[in-house]
C-alpha cells in the first residue's frame, strides 16, 4: 500500500511547496459560521456555490476518510506593474479554464493517487483554507486569509487545493488560529478603503473590493466609487500592506513571461471597448468569474478606474462609451469617470455627452452629479 511518505515525495515532484493531511471529519464549526452569517453569505448560495454543502467531506465523496491539502504559491513569479495595477495576482495566472499549467499537475497528482487504488476528489466549495489549518500547514491573519508556515516567506500568496480521499492518514495538528504580530497594528484592516474587515478575523463579502468586482449588482454605489481605487478585477490592498507579506514582496522574482505575453490584452481602453469576441477569446479564459451576459461589469469597472486615474488621455474612451452604450450602468459611470477627471476637457466631454440622448433617469442624474463637482 502507498505509505503518506509517497504521497508528500510526489506533492512535492509535482512542484508544490507543501502537503499536508487532515481527517475527512465534517467542519462543523465554519458550517455554523455560515449558518449565522447568512446576511454576508447567503448571496453565495444563491450564485450556486453551495459553501454550506462543502462543510461536509463525505457529501463530496462518500467514503471520505482524509483531506490531502497540496500548497500551491500563485506568486512564484514577478507581473508587470500595468497589470498587476488594476488585477489581483490571484487571478493573473489562473489556468482553471486554459489546462494548461496548475491544472495538468492537480490531474497528475490525481492520477498517481488513482493508480494506488485512491479515489479522489477536488472539490471546489470545501473550506480549503480552513482544511489547510486544521492539517497544520499554517495560521490565519485579521484579514482572513491563510499564511503558510513553510512556503513563501511564510506569507498569503499561496492556494490550498483541498483533495479528498477514501483512504485514511495520519492527520497533522491542527493550528487554527490567527497568529498577526502585535506590533502590526492592524495594518489590513486600516488599509481597506471599503470597511470590509470587520476586525475579528471576519470580513463583510459585499463590501469587500474583490466581491464587488465580479459580483457586485447595479452601478457601483458613489460612496464606493473612489476606495474601490484602479482595481478592476479583484483587490491585494490587504495582503500588500501586511507585515507578514514583505519578506516575499522583497524578494527578486523572475518575470512571469505567460502573463507579459497577455498583459496588452488586458489595456484598460481594448477592455472599455471589447466585444464579445474579443472578451470570449482573450478576457474570459483568465478571468473567468463574470460571462457574457456580465460584460457590463467589467466596462462600468474599467470606467470608474479610469475615472480614479485622473488622467485626461481617457477622455475619449469614456466619451465614446457612453455614447456606444445602450447599459445605463455603463453610462452612467462613464459620466462619473468624466466629472472625477475634471478640468477644462473634462467638461467639454461633459457638454458633449449632455448633447446625447441621455435615456434613464439614473444616467441623467450622473451626468448633473458629474458637471456639479468637474473643477
């Protein structure tokens, strides 16, 4: 029988910085946590994601004695500053539609576990985080997120990728805990501009950058419009700011050449402007969250970025999107964007979408907000 020793051996061929086991029991602890904070998760539900169900390792695979956590680092290597500006580094090299990085060693490690005679299953709606605790692999920060206690410089650039099986291990001892400095001083909590930490080691879902990136509904709220910053797909403001963070921060990282190759793909102007083609084919693949349907959320997002940019060469592109733009959300920021750049061009583009149809009563009263305040 293959012993755990083969297992971590072939984790670690495999390219990942750590293994770990934990038992198969349910988490019946994060399961009451979700229970009683059906006001924060209950949209998740809602979306499909099923995080109640994924409390419970033998729903997945019936059977289920083990919890095989593989530690993957997703900032292994260096993104450009253009990019990684306006885009969490999460989601910069992501593979779970493409195949073709993170997803072939996953399949490969499934496979030498099949060939043992183990069942498997990835689930994708198992607390992972949570399961890499319990199986000792590291600690929790206020922000919520996961450090490792080996891989990174012990930081929170890593992804647990859970794996449930149908044979039994011994499982690590569990260090569920937060484990921030002292001296840090609430460095997350202090640089999230939305108020999403709460500060006990919980965040508010829908005030969180990253949630309201992908998933937030109707034109973003004003008050939000500012905080929410250049981010247009996701949010690092609190791993950046971390104490726990910066030793990998200082480090030199190789380039990461999959992401330069793309990163024209991603210019905020091409985004502004993209059809379905272009988002299906070059969009979509990497960043996978919103559909088609949602390409109203990424042009409003790319709107409000460039609004914070303050830079006046955007101008155009706004003009002409409130003007190609049935999307009343799309419109309406694109007039706030406008207002927010400000100054003597600022308010010719605004006199100038004033001359269009403006149609909604929601565009009409961005447009009046934006000409109050264009200095």
């Amino acid at each position: 029988m293959i012993s755990q020793e083969d297992i971590i051996k072939k984790g670690l061929e495999l390219e990942f910085e750590d293994v770990g086991f934990t038992t198969a029991e349910p988490f019946e602890d994060h399961k009451k946590l979700l229970l009683s904070m059906q006001d924060d998760y209950g949209w998740a539900e809602q979306a499909g994601l099923n995080l109640i169900n994924g409390t419970d390792p033998s729903a997945i695979l019936p059977g289920a004695k083990t919890i095989i956590v593989l530690l993957e680092v997703y900032f292994k290597k260096s993104y450009p500053r253009k990019i990684e500006s306006h885009f969490g580094r999460c989601y910069l090299d992501d593979d779970r539609i493409t195949h073709d990085g993170l997803y072939l060693r996953i399949k490969a490690f499934r496979e030498f576990l099949r060939d043992n005679g183990i069942d498997s299953r990835v689930p994708f709606n198992l607390p992972h985080r949570m399961a890499a605790a319990r199986a000792g692999m590291g600690t929790f920060g206020k922000n919520c997120l996961f450090y490792s206690n080996k891989a990174a410089r012990q930081s929170s650039w890593i992804l647990p990728i859970a794996v449930v099986i149908d044979q039994s291990f011994s499982p690590g001892t569990p260090t569920i805990e937060t484990k921030c400095p002292n001296w840090c001083r609430n460095a997350c909590i202090a640089a999230c501009p939305t108020r999403a930490l709460k500060g006990d080691g919980r965040i508010h879902p829908e005030k969180c950058i990253s949630f309201l990136s992908y998933f937030g509904q109707g034109i973003t709220p004003l008050e939000l419009r500012e905080p929410m910053g250049m981010f247009v797909y996701g949010c690092d403001r609190c791993q950046n700011v971390c104490p726990r963070n910066q030793g990998w921060l200082a480090k030199a990282l190789p380039i990461n050449e999959k992401v330069v190759a793309k990163a024209d793909d991603f210019d905020l102007s091409l985004l502004l402007h993209m059809d379905k083609v272009y988002f299906e084919t070059k969009i979509w693949p990497h960043m996978f969250y919103m559909s088609y349907t949602d390409i109203w959320r990424w042009k409003m997002n790319v709107a409000r970025v460039m609004g914070n940019s303050h830079d006046s060469q955007y101008l155009p592109d706004l003009v002409r999107a409130f003007k190609d733009n049935e999307d009343e959300r799309i419109k309406g920021m694109a007039a706030w964007a406008i207002g927010n750049i400000g100054g003597t061009a600022g308010r010719k583009a605004l006199s100038d979408i004033s001359q269009c149809e403006a149609g909604s009563d929601l565009v009409k009263k961005e447009i009046d907000q934006a000409r109050a305040v264009c200095l």
